[in-house]
C-alpha cells in the first residue's frame, strides 16, 4: 500500500503594497477642504482594511484642471514617483476623475503598466492588475470625454444666456481690477492711477514702446506680475473697454476638444454692455486714444505703401533699422532707430530716400555689365555644394534606420523588466549602453540635418542668378519691382555707402560720391 505522506506548503511571506490615492476636489476653497479631508479619510480607511497595502500619499488636484493632465500638478507629482519607484498601485474614484481625455488615459495607462504600477477605478470597476484594459478603457474613456464634452457645453451656454442678458462678470478681472462678492469688480486704486498714466503719456506723444521701456524701467509691476513691459502689454491696456465701466463679452471662445482657446475674429456673436461696472478712466479720454491709434496706424501704413524700403535699410553701424522721416524741406530721408533717438548712440547719418534708390538703379547696371565675371563661377560653387548635401543624404537616412532600431530595442528591454526576464541591474546597463548610443545617432542626426539649410541657400541663389539673368538690361529709372524680387537688405555706413545684399548672398557695393 503507498502512503502518501503530504508535506504543507511553507507561509509565503506577505508583500507590502505600496499604494496612492488620486482624486479631484472642488476648485471652491471651503469645499476644497472639506472634499480633501472626506476622501483622506476615505483612502485611509480603505487601505487600512487591506493588511498588505501602506498608504504612500494622496494626491489631490482642483476640479477645474481635469481636461489638462499638464496642469495637474498633483497628478504630474504622482507620476514623478512611480517613475522613482515609490508606487505600486493607485486608487481611483472613477475615469472622469483620473482623466476625461481618452488618448492622454490610455498612454498614462499603458506607462504605468511598463512600470508595474497598477490602477483601480472603483465606479467602473476597473483593475489594470487583473483586466485586459485597452477596450474597456477607451470605452469608459469615450464617455468621460463625452461627459466632460456635454458639461462645458451646458458651462458656455449657461455664459451665453447671461451674455445675451448684461449680466456675465468675467472670470479674470482685468488689469485694474479685483473680483468682489464673486460677481462685482471693485478698482484697486494703485493699479488705476498708473492705467491714467498710462493713457496720459499716449496722449502726450510718448509711443507704446516708450511708455514699455519707460515701466521696465521703472520696475513696475505688470498684469502678469512681471516688472517686464511689452509693446503688447500696453496696447492691451489702451485697447481695453473695461476701464471706461463697459464690458466687451465673448472675446475669445472655445469649441473643440480638448478645449483650446480661439480668439474671437466673428466667428462667434459678441455683446457690448455698457456701464457694467465702475470706470477707472473718461469716455472722452479712451476715444481720443482710439482716435490717436488710428491715426498714427494709418499714417505708417501710408509710409509702407509709399516706399519700397521699408523693413529693408539696416545701419551697418549698430545694426539697427531705419525708419522713416520728412525732413523741413519735405524731403523723404531714413534714418537709423537709435541716431534718431540720440545722435550720440549711432554716427550713421540721414540718407535721402532718392539717394538710395538712384544708388541701386547704379549697382544694378554694373552688376548686368559685369554679368558674367559675377554669375560664372556661382553654378561651380553651387554644384560642389549640392554634392556634398547629396552625399550625405543617403547616410541621414541610415542614421534615422539606427535610431528606430535603438528606440525599438530601448523598448524590448523595458518590457523583459516588467515581465521580469531581467535582474534590475542588468537591466539598468542594457538601458545606459542603448541610451548612450541612441544619444551618439541623434547628435549625427542634427549635424546631418543642418545642410537642409545649406540646401535651401543653394535655391535661393539659382533663384537669384535666373532672377538677374531675365531681368532688364537697363533701368530707365528705379524699378520696385526688380529691387524687392533682388534685395534682401540694404546695409547703410556711417558715410553714407551703400550695400545692396541680394538673396542667396551676392552683395553690390555703391558707395557715396
């Protein structure tokens, strides 16, 4: 008779689970509190029922970031520690809560699992440790981007009703400003006395980039807090209905997901309410800046119209621009930015605006006199350099073969880790030597890839030199045309020479009689 003689299994040890919570709370302070503390308390209790689990943390992020997983802090810090190893599971209310953007979950998802970090989603009733999740995911995940969907429609149409009626309050006050009683804007009196400054020195002849510079400066805090001023930042100020009492509603709008933010240029109804709130400055003072801008945007666009050489006169001094002037006579001049501002930063002088164009009408004939000793040796120089380029466009593309290899196997061993094939250590070397290598290629890659610039150079001389070669024998006087299809830049010394610099980088020289 065989006796069988059963020997029990020795107690395997418990292993610890370290496991997190993440939760979304009210983006109302008081409830914010109150939301966190309930699910703290939650969390620990339900961890504490399970003896294998130890609480590592609970991250808690506001209610109104759940479109964004960038902006969670709380989430990004999460992550931050499973990649460090710190988390093995993740406790969850439900999918709308860990993400309502269905790609972003599904990446987030297939990351954690590369990292043995499991997920369990309480409503759905989802566990990635135990489920094949893909399917699941993207269908639960479809509605809770659907969901989020169908909230902030019901938010913008909520908006779009008190817009139709005078009553919608914006949601940042503007610069000036603070929001009072969740609905009222009340005018903080520092902030109002420099918009009056602001609006003054306009009218009093100083620029938008004077009156930037000016509170730069000055270290004057911004509307973004910065004590950097821009052009912009002042326009938004001039430009801006609030500080008369009024409100322009619906100036930017949002339609798509994930909820990007358009400016609104009539693709959605605006509403103007006038008297919304109390005035910082006078209506006669906010037209009359209205007025001055459009006055002084017509008289550039004028300038712009007029001359063929605007945005193309650099100062071969200090490298500034040139910008327009009449002189007494009512000549037209330019003039370089800084001298015009003070003559003791830049020696370049005035140049009449006929004294340039004569100037190119004469580089232009010495270049079609001289045709051929300039243009002959251009197309050998450009064939050698489009060798080299061809040459080593064929190696470009080995060397992104080799990259996709070394990512692919980057990836192979990453997932032999999870599945335990790997010791760490081995691992971790397997990953430092690719790494090292795929590093080695990308830098190649880059050194390759700058000769798509000296490709480009090499089309625009062809360009250029077909450009001359059709052009007119001779210019009865200055032609428009033919110098913008030419010049890329004029270069103006301090004795007044001139250089013409074409595209593809021929240069005419003229210099001053």
């Amino acid at each position: 008779m065989v006796t069988v003689k059963v020997i029990p299994a020795r107690a395997r040890k418990q292993e610890i689970l370290r496991v997190a919570a993440y939760c979304r709370v009210s983006s109302d302070s008081a409830d914010q509190q109150h939301s966190y503390a309930a699910q703290v308390l939650y969390y620990t209790k339900e961890i504490q029922r399970h003896v294998e689990w130890k609480l590592v943390d609970i991250y808690a992020d506001d209610g109104i970031t759940g479109t964004s997983m960038i902006q969670r802090k709380e989430f990004q810090r999460m992550l931050s520690d499973c990649r460090d190893g710190k988390i093995d599971r993740i406790l969850v209310k439900s999918l709308s809560r860990f993400s309502r953007n269905t790609k972003d979950c599904l990446t987030v998802l297939r990351e954690l699992s590369q990292l043995g970090v499991s997920v369990s989603f309480e409503k759905e009733r989802i566990d990635t440790a135990t489920l094949t999740i893909e399917m699941m995911v993207s269908v639960f995940g479809a509605i809770a981007q659907q969901e989020s969907m169908s909230i902030s429609q019901n938010q913008r149409m909520s908006y779009q009703r008190r817009m139709e009626k005078g009553e919608f309050i914006t949601c940042k006050p503007p610069y000036g400003y603070r929001i009072v009683n969740r609905k009222e804007l009340e005018i903080v009196p520092e902030e109002a006395e420099l918009i009056r400054w602001i609006f003054h020195a306009y009218l009093n002849g100083k620029g938008m980039d004077e009156i930037a510079a000016d509170l730069t400066e000055r270290r004057v805090k911004g509307p973004d807090g910065s004590e950097t001023w821009s052009n912009a930042t002042v326009q938004y100020i001039l430009t801006n209905e609030k500080y008369i009492g009024d409100s322009l509603c619906q100036k930017e709008y949002t339609d798509a997901f994930p909820f990007v933010e358009k400016r609104n240029r009539g693709e959605r109804p605006q509403y103007y309410v006038e008297n919304t709130h109390p005035a910082i400055l006078s209506r006669d003072a906010f037209q009359r800046v209205q007025r001055l801008r459009t006055v002084k945007a017509q008289r550039t666009k004028k300038t712009a119209v007029q001359s063929p050489l605007s945005g193309k006169l650099v100062c071969g001094e200090c490298g500034a621009g040139f910008i327009h002037r009449t002189s007494k006579r009512g000549e037209s001049v330019w003039c370089c930015r800084k001298h015009d501002k003070n003559a003791k930063e830049c020696p370049a002088p005035r140049i009449k605006e006929s004294e340039i164009l004569e100037g190119f009408v004469s580089a232009y004939h010495r270049l079609k006199a001289h045709e051929r000793e300039v243009l002959e040796p251009i197309p050998a120089q450009l064939n050698a350099l489009l060798s080299g380029v061809q040459r080593r466009n064929p190696e470009l593309v080995m060397v992104n073969q080799e990259i996709a290899k070394l990512s692919e196997q980057i990836h192979g061993v990453r997932k032999l880790q999870t599945m335990g094939v790997l010791s760490p250590d081995l691992g971790i070397a397997k990953l430092s030597a690719l790494r090292k290598k795929l590093d080695e290629q990308q830098v190649k890659r880059k050194r390759l890839q700058q000769n798509d610039a000296l490709e480009l150079q090499v089309q625009e001389i062809q360009d250029t030199i077909r450009k001359i070669q059709c052009g007119p024998d001779q210019l009865m006087e200055f032609d428009a045309e033919v110098f913008e299809n030419l010049v890329q830049k004029v270069r103006v010394t301090a004795n007044g020479s001139l250089e013409f610099c074409l595209y593809g980088g021929i240069k005419l020289e003229k210099e001053r009689t």
